[in-house]
C-alpha cells in the first residue's frame, strides 16, 4: 500500500500512536486573514490564544456532491415500515465523504474557569456496511487522506478510523461509568420499544459510548436522537486537558439528502469517588459528513481488503470480554505502550498467513492484558 512519509507532515507516529483525525484544518486550504469571526459572534484576532486549534495541514480541492444520493432516495421511499426506513437512514450514512469537525465551550459552570480553545479537523473517508442485517447494521469509518506539499499532492495516509453498530431494540449494551470501568446496562422492553442502540467503538475497537433512541423522518432529514450517556475523553481532548476525566454527552445524528451530521452536547465533568461531579463547562460539538465524488479511496480499499480478517477477529474477542463480564476496566496504556500501537502494528504487517482461529489468538494476547475484571 502507498502510505506516505508521516514526518512531512509532523505526524511521525499518526498511524501507530494517534489514528484519528486531529490535526487537520481545511481540505480545501486556509485563508488566513487579520481577523477571523468564529462561532457564536466569539471575534479572535488571529493568533489569539483563543483562535482554533487542530492543525495547519491542507489538502487538495474535492468535488461535493450536488445531487441526492442513491441511499436518500432509497430512504424516502412510500410504503415502507418505519422499522425499514430506520435501517435504511442509518444505511444512508455509508459513503465517500468530506468530514469536518469542530467544537467549542459555550458555558463555562465555574467563575474561575477560563475557556479552552475552539477546536477544527478535517478528513476525507470512507464509511463501508460491513454487516447488514435486520435488526443491525456495523458501519466503519476508514481515512483516506491526501495532502498539498509544496505545490504537489501527496499521499494516501489511511488509517482505520472509528467504527459505529446499530442494534434494534436492544436488551443490554455496556454503559461507561468513569475511571476507565464499563458496567453491563440492562434495556426495559418500554426504553428498547421501536429504538435503536448505538454503539460507537474506537479506532482499536475498544469501547467508546452506547446510547438508545429514536429515529424520526420528516420529509427533509432523517433525525436519531440518543440518551445522555458518559463517555471517555476523546483523544482531540485527553492528549492536551487532564483536568476533568468524563464527558457526559448527548450524541445526534441527522441524515441529509446529500450526507449528514453529526451534533454533539458535551458537559466536561470531574467524576469523583462515590460518584460525586463538578461540571467546568459545556461543549458543543458540530461534525459534517459531505458527500463527494471522484476521489480516490483505493487506498482503503486495499487496506480494508488486507486487514479486515484480524479486525474481525478483533471484535470476536470483544464480544466474548462482553458476555463474559458484567464489568471490567479497560486499561488503554500499559508499560508506555498503548493497544492502539500494538493493533495498528500487527495490522500493517499482516499478510493473510493466519487462520481465524489464529487470529483471534492473536488478538487475545494483544487485548487480554488490558482487561481488569
């Protein structure tokens, strides 16, 4: 596969220590002005300690997509059982796309408290079905990122990204509590009636949140709305803030005819011994998932076609640490190396020379030491 020279771009260790899309501003370049005006009226001069961070790097110009989507119109057809049109929005977030991601602290909880920076990404991936059944649906994200060096375009940097289960009418999911601990969560027949879970799990398939609703479709947008649940800091915040450890968060998501997006209400809270909180701040979160069109993903392609046996094996190994327990803390680092590394590393130099059965070993030896019952 054809991975750039990550140094170039002052991501030397994106691929094994950092897969995630952190530090990207435009895919289309960056206009830099005297003054800039930001979300919510908030006037930065530039190079203020409040102007965005995220990351300087641009990318080539991609073409959006100007008509609906095959999956829209799908999505709108007459006659078809809510059940079924449900299915059909969260097929509909599948696809090429221009990700944009941004995030800013409106209401700070704590006089003393000063305002973090506003914070922007950008990514161009790839979300493949890569289960689809009746009642569930797996969708993962897979970054395809080229990048403007001097004038020319180089690249692909891919990277699996994160991955997103979509489960009708749940009867459990585990739910995160804080401290790294994840807790096995119960779902009445009155909460799971006619909702969905959805499970979203980090870039090494690990845990990140679950939360239950509803999806309601109107003839513009198709909108799921999902419960307030914790969740651990993402890597955009817990590799530069150590002072909260939760994020206690509300997860929207709303399919367009030509993409969608992804809202996010996030309250920044202390979780103390018996449970006790102090909140510093509300964030909101804002992610677009635009369509394109003729750009090259062969690059995840490839990788997907080569790894998605030990990434298979990989969730086997989840599900059985899941019906296994009815807790268990997932420690992410251990001895200065994170399971991150240890996966990313394996997956690059896999070549298909292992059975599933091996695989899954493989997995287990990797994973086991960073489970705590």
């Amino acid at each position: 596969m054809n991975l750039i020279n990550y140094k170039k771009f002052k991501i030397s260790s994106f691929l094994i220590l950092i897969p995630i899309t952190l530090l990207f501003i435009s895919c289309s370049g960056v206009k830099s002005t005297e003054t800039n005006q930001f979300t919510f009226s908030r006037q930065f001069l530039q190079g203020s300690e409040l102007a965005p961070r995220g990351g300087t790097t641009m990318g080539p110009d991609v073409t959006l997509a100007k008509n609906q989507s095959n999956e829209w119109i799908k999505l709108r057809e007459n006659g078809i059982p809510k059940h079924e049109k449900d299915r059909r929005a969260i097929l509909a977030m599948a696809g090429d796309y221009r990700a944009s991601f941004e995030f800013i602290e409106t209401v700070p909880f704590l006089n003393e408290y000063v305002m973090d920076r506003p914070y922007q990404s950008w990514a161009t991936e790839r979300i493949y079905v890569i289960a689809e059944e009746e009642n569930f649906v797996s969708l993962q994200h897979i970054l395809v990122m080229f990048f403007l060096e001097d004038g020319k375009v180089e690249g692909p940097l891919v990277v699996k990204h994160w991955r997103q289960d979509w489960t009708y009418e749940p009867e459990k999911y585990f739910e995160y509590a804080g401290n790294n601990k994840w807790v096995l969560k119960n779902v009445s027949k009155q909460e799971a009636g006619g909702n969905w879970l959805q499970e979203v799990f980090h870039v090494d398939d690990s845990p990140r949140y679950s939360s239950v609703g509803d999806w309601v479709h109107t003839k513009n947008f198709s909108e799921w709305q999902g419960n307030a649940t914790y969740r651990p800091l993402p890597r955009r915040e817990f590799s530069v803030r150590s002072d909260y450890n939760v994020l206690d968060a509300e997860n929207r998501h709303i399919v367009l005819p030509t993409g969608w997006v992804h809202e996010q209400e996030n309250l920044k809270l202390i979780l103390g011994d018996n449970d006790q909180k102090q909140y510093l701040a509300k964030e909101i979160g804002l992610n677009r998932y635009d369509r394109i069109s003729d750009f090259d993903f062969s690059g995840g392609d490839e990788y997907w076609e080569n790894t998605q046996d030990y990434w298979k094996a990989v969730r086997a190994v989840w599900a059985g640490i899941y019906d296994k327990n009815t807790e268990f803390v997932f420690i992410p680092k251990l001895e200065d190396r994170s399971l991150i590394s240890k996966q990313f590393e394996f997956a690059e130099s896999y070549r298909g020379d292992m059975s599933q059965q091996q695989l899954i070993k493989h997995a287990e030896v990797l994973i086991s030491p960073h489970i705590k019952k």
